[in-house]
C-alpha cells in the first residue's frame, strides 16, 4: 500500500513544479487538479475502510504529503488537511456518512478549532450554527467543509459531555452554507486557499453535526490508527511537508550552484569550499530529522497495534514533529543564501520553500508552546499533558 500511494504521489511531482506559478497566482489548488487527487485516493488516506476509505498507516500519509511537497507545498497542504479533516468520519450519523460517501472522489476540507457554537433547537431537530474557522485550507476545492463547534442546549447553556467539559462536535457543511472570505493574501503557502469562513445562524439537522464523544464508541476505531496519538497524527504531515521542501530546496541549491559562476569568479559555486560545507552540514542536520522523525512515528505505530499511545510517545512524536519543520527551515534558509541573488526570482523553488515553510511553521500544532509542554514531561512536572 505504502508503496503504491508513493509512486503516486511521485507522479505528480514534475506537474506541481511546472504549475507552481499558476498555483500561487491562484492562490488556490487549481480545480481539476484537487479533483485528480481526489479521484486517486488521496484525500481518503485516513478514512476507516469500512467506511470506504483507505486507512493508510500514519507514515504512509507522511510520506505522500512530503513527496507531493518536493513538488508544492500548498499543494501539500490541502491534501493534508482534506485527509486529516475525515478522521471524524466515524463519529457521523449514518446518514451523514451516506451522503459523504455516496461520490468515492469527495473532496473535504475543515478546521478542527471549535470556533463556533451550535444551539440546540429540539422542536425541530436541528441546531442553529455559527462561528469563524480561520486557516480554512482547501476550502475552496471541497465538496464538505467542517468546522469545530461547541454545543449549547435550547437555552444557550452549554452542553457538557461525560468529563463534565462543555461537548465538542463537527459542523459539516455545504460550501453554499458558509461564507467563504477572500483574506488568504500571505507571503507562503498561498496556493492553498486557507480563507477563513463563516457560519451565522446556520440550520442543520441533527444527523450533521457529529460529537467527538461518539467517536470513542464507533465500531470503526477499535484500530490502530484511532490508538496512535490523536495530536501527533493530525500534526505529523506538517513535519514530512516542511522535510519534503527541504529536500528539494537541497536539490535545487545543488543544481544552481553547479551551474552558476558568482561575479568575479572563475569558479563554480559549487567547486568552493565553504559550500562543500554547507550543503554537508545541511544534509546531515536533514538526515538527522528525518530520521528521528520516521523512528518516532514507527514507534507509535507498532505500539498503537496493542494499546493507546503512551505519554512518552505523544511526547516524542510531537517534538519531532516540531524539530522536523524547525531543521527544515533553517537548512531552506541556508540553501536560500548560499546561492545569492539567484534565489529571489519567482521561478525559484528556493524562494517558494522559503516562504512557505515559514508559514507552515507558525502553525499552533508545531509551535514553541509544544515544546515547552513537551519540556514539561520530560522534567516531570507534567504527568498527563492532554494537549501532547
């Protein structure tokens, strides 16, 4: 299975290079390019295959989203969040599910934040929705766009779940319901169409909007992808997407560089010193976040097999995850000067990597915050760490 969505994703490669510049003018995944990954199973990855999904291993996932991101990272992206945005399918109504899974070629897209309320209306079975989603990724493309919501009783209080904490549920949308903002102008990942978009006084029947708590009692998640780390699965593919730019951002340093001969010089840049080593200490600095990355996500694989991933190896995940994009950044930003000016044109993938890894990088999920809360296990003044 690995391999085969792999070679897949390698397919596409060459395309999203050549339609980078389309792709960023855009500031959207181009339609019939969505609807070709669509249709190829990409954005079914996480889905139970019960539920006509591929439920592809967490590492098969991360490896598609780094190989599509050699080629564009917003494109990347959106497969990313379209494929993780169905990991709440198996908290749906039946009937929701029969309405999502009626095209095998859906293309989702959604926010996890519970940025919105739902009131409860019983008289009618419905609940009035609304609420902001910021970071709306791929929304654009989507066929159902989902949004986190907090859920209140017919008086507007709030409605508490069996912790006792107010009960959290997915909104499922069509794009016509919503509003969709024309606010994604950012310096990175333009291509990804992350609009923010607005629910206000939205009815829904009951059968759309799934509760969080229901998902621990589907049939569907007694598997190992529901016991491996909920936050380090939603998070891992911004890692493999940060490592594939940096990979190719390698690969382009390398290609300029024996190819350019800087003013007042008679040699290439290539045949110097001083990039002998630098493209040595980034390479290795990349292998060595690679590889700790891949350990750590096999590691809570082989243990989700058997039981629900330890606190230890949230933990690890996670700061891999969050090392991963920090290595990367720093060895793009060091690829991005050591070939001068040729960097700074929009032809080059090195100024693309550039700035979209530095928007993948403000994302709250690989953020110092975790680190700190990951410091916190370590040292043992934090024993449970929930957010991990």
């Amino acid at each position: 299975m690995t391999a085969d969505y792999c070679t897949l994703a390698s397919s596409y490669v060459e395309e999203l290079r050549a339609r980078s510049s389309e792709i960023d003018a855009q500031r959207s995944v181009p339609q019939d390019l969505a609807e070709r990954l669509a249709q190829d199973g990409f954005y079914r990855l996480c889905t139970p295959k019960a539920l006509g999904g591929v439920a592809a291993p967490p590492k098969t996932l991360a490896q598609v989203c780094e190989i599509l991101a050699n080629g564009n990272g917003s494109v990347a992206w959106c497969v990313f969040i379209g494929a993780t945005s169905q990991y709440m399918f198996p908290a749906a109504s039946p009937q929701l599910i029969q309405e999502l899974l009626v095209d095998p070629s859906l293309i989702t897209s959604g926010v996890f934040a519970y940025s919105g309320h739902a009131r409860s209306d019983a008289a009618t079975n419905s609940w009035r929705v609304s609420g902001r989603w910021d970071w709306g990724s791929g929304c654009h493309n989507a066929d159902w766009i989902s949004g986190g919501v907090l859920l209140q009783d017919d008086n507007g209080e709030p409605i508490l779940n069996s912790g006792g904490h107010p009960a959290e549920a997915r909104a499922f949308f069509r794009p016509k319901e919503l509003t969709i903002h024309d606010n994604w102008h950012t310096s990175g990942l333009k291509g990804s169409g992350s609009s923010s978009f607005t629910a206000e006084d939205v009815i829904l029947a009951d059968y759309r909007i799934a509760r969080v708590d229901d998902l621990s009692t589907s049939e569907h998640v007694n598997t190992p992808l529901y016991r491996f780390p909920r936050f380090g699965y939603l998070a891992l593919p911004i890692g493999a997407i940060a490592l594939g730019m940096a990979q190719d951002a390698l690969s382009e340093a390398l290609a300029v560089a024996k190819s350019k001969t800087p003013t007042g010089s008679r040699r290439t840049l290539a045949s110097r010193p001083a990039f002998h080593t630098e493209i040595a200490l980034a390479d290795t600095s990349l292998r060595a976040a690679h590889l700790t990355f891949y350990n750590d996500i096999d590691h809570a694989w082989s243990e989700a097999q058997d039981q629900t991933g330890s606190l230890s190896t949230r933990q690890k995940l996670r700061t891999s995850t969050a090392h991963a994009v920090t290595t990367s950044a720093q060895v793009i930003d060091r690829m991005y000067t050591v070939v001068g000016g040729t960097s700074i044109y929009e032809e080059s993938a090195l100024q693309r990597h550039f700035r979209d890894v530095h928007v993948a990088s403000q994302h709250m999920m690989v953020s110092e915050p975790v680190m700190e809360l990951a410091g916190r296990v370590i040292t043992g003044v934090e024993d449970n760490a929930p957010g991990l």
